[in-house]
C-alpha cells in the first residue's frame, strides 16, 4: 500500500501548526451532506460569509480613506506652520518692504532747496560745527524755567526726522511734574547703583566713568526743569497683523534723538543722554505708556546752571572718521 502523505495548507517545513487546516473544512463541508443538509444551506453559509468579508473590506477601506485624508491635512498644516515661520524669521525685511511700498503711494509733491552758492554754503557748514562743537553732555542745571513753546518746536525739528517707511515710530514724554521725577530717578539710582557696585571690580568702563566723576547717583533727573523721555515701538498692526519692527524703529528713534539733540544745542539748551537700562519697564509703567512701546533713552532738559564743569574732551580728528574713495 502506498503511504499518502497530507500536506498541510500554508504549513512549512519545520512542522508548525497551519494558519487554516484545510482538512478541518472539508470535514465540516462533508457533515452538511452526511447530516442531511441540503447544498442550498451551504450556499447560503457561504453567501453569508462573502457578504461579511465584503463588509469588513468596506469598513477597511473607508478606514483607509479617512486616514488618508488626516494624513494630508497634517501634511498642509505642516507646510502652513513652515511658511509662518519662514515670515517670522524675515519679519523684519517683510515689514520693510510693506511699508515701503506704502511710501511710494503716497502723493507726491514737488521738493525745493533754496539756491547757495558754495561761498555761503561753505560759510554755513563751518558756522553748524562751531556751535556743535560746543555741545556737552551737561550733568548740573539751573532752576531756570524752559517755555513750553520752546520744547515743543524742539520736538517738532526732532519729528523731521526720517523713519524707515515713514511710520515716525517715537513718542516723547515731557516730564515737568517733581514726584513724577523722583519716582523716575529713584528707580534709575537703584538699577544703577546695582550695576555700578556689582562690576566695580576690575571693570574697565568704571574707570572710565570715574575719570568723568561719574557714579551711580543721578541728581540731574530732578534738577532740570524738564524730563524727556524719549519711547519707540516695538511692534504695530500692518495689514491687521501684529509684526514686530523693533529694529528699524529703534533706528529711526536714534536718528530723531540725533536732530534732537541738534536743535537743544542750537536754542542754546542743555542736556545729557541716559540709558534707563533694565528700569525702562519700570518707568514705563510710571508714565502708563502702551506696551508696544519701549522707552529708549532719558534726557534732562534745562539751562546749564553758572558754576556747572564739564570734561575737557578731544575728538577725533576728521582724518580719523573718515576714509575717501
């Protein structure tokens, strides 16, 4: 007799148990008609069986569907937080070019310069340095009163000033009252003094200042009759947006400060140039300024006072700051 061998469906070589035992299902198969079942009840088991497969497919592919369309809306999401970031990081050039474009649709008029011939444009250029070169950084002021008038045309030559996409990003706040000037000057001692005693140790700038007979005390904030307090912006709405222009407007600020401080010389004014330092949020909450505003700089305004010193310093000469091409 011969030896039948069964092989096993989807067995290997190695003897494991099937996945699905063939011979099992015919045995099942066979009980229909060994039991009597009819081959329609078989049919109908295995209609039954397909209907259930199909739905499982179905379910599966729907399954399918929707986690593919996850998987996309994840993927354009991703590539929508890139581009956000990508503007981010040129926030700065972006804001440029936007408000540059603004400036060019702005009216345009004609612009005019009176006529100087070389003599007197020569005459005047050398006049403007004299008197600049005068200007000190003054530390002792008299108690005499500065008209209100005059501060304000100072601060409107200031407000000539130009600024990148014309945005004018500086606020400056007159301080006359005295307690407001106290508080001011308490907080900017404290912040200084702690700066001062802290680095005092071998510190090269604090040689430096004490050659000036400068210390953390600042005696000038309520001595002048006036406290100018001069804010930029940090961020403003473009295009309904927030966007953070702290550099450019930090810039435009400086310049303005320069023309400023200009115009004190001219009127024959006095002033000294104050960092706040860390008291700036400090200060502005004093003076209950916006919070899109930072304060960058404080300077006392007034007459010098009669017996006030001040440095004999040298300035480069003009062959040193400049390089001809």
């Amino acid at each position: 007799m011969k030896k039948h061998t069964h092989h096993k469906a989807y067995g290997d070589s190695t003897g494991k148990e099937p996945l699905i035992d063939l011979q099992s299902i015919r045995k099942w198969l066979n009980s229909f008609g060994n039991q009597g079942h009819s081959s329609e009840a078989v049919l109908n088991v295995l209609f039954t069986l397909g209907v259930i497969l199909f739905v499982i497919y179905q379910v599966a592919s729907l399954l399918h569907r929707m986690n593919k369309r996850v998987e996309k809306q994840l993927e354009s999401r991703t590539k929508q937080r890139k581009v956000e970031v990508a503007d981010k990081q040129t926030g700065d050039e972006m804001v440029f070019t936007d408000l540059h474009e603004n400036v060019i649709r702005e009216r345009m008029i004609p612009y005019r310069m009176p006529v100087i011939n070389d003599d007197l444009t020569l005459r005047n250029s050398q006049i403007f340095y004299e008197e600049m070169k005068m200007r000190r950084s003054c530390r002792q002021f008299s108690s005499r009163d500065v008209p209100l008038k005059v501060i304000q045309n100072l601060l409107k030559t200031a407000g000539t000033s130009p600024s990148v996409g014309n945005l004018q990003p500086w606020t400056f706040c007159v301080v006359s009252s005295d307690s407001i000037k106290t508080m001011i000057r308490k907080i900017l001692e404290a912040d200084e003094r702690d700066n001062y005693v802290s680095r005092k140790k071998g510190a090269s700038w604090v040689v430096d200042v004490s050659q000036l007979q400068d210390t953390w005390r600042r005696p000038y904030i309520t001595d002048a009759p006036y406290l100018l307090i001069v804010c930029h912006e940090i961020f403003r709405d473009v295009k309904d947006k927030p966007e953070r222009v702290f550099h450019y407007n930090q810039i435009s600020t400086s310049i303005a400060v320069g023309i400023l401080l200009a115009a004190i010389q001219n009127v024959g004014l006095s002033t000294v140039v104050t960092s706040p330092l860390n008291a700036g949020p400090d200060i502005s909450r004093i003076l209950r300024r916006p919070e899109n505003e930072s304060i960058l700089l404080l300077l006392p305004l007034g007459y010098a006072s009669e017996d006030v010193l001040v440095p004999d310093l040298k300035r480069k000469p003009v062959e040193h700051i400049t390089k001809l091409y």
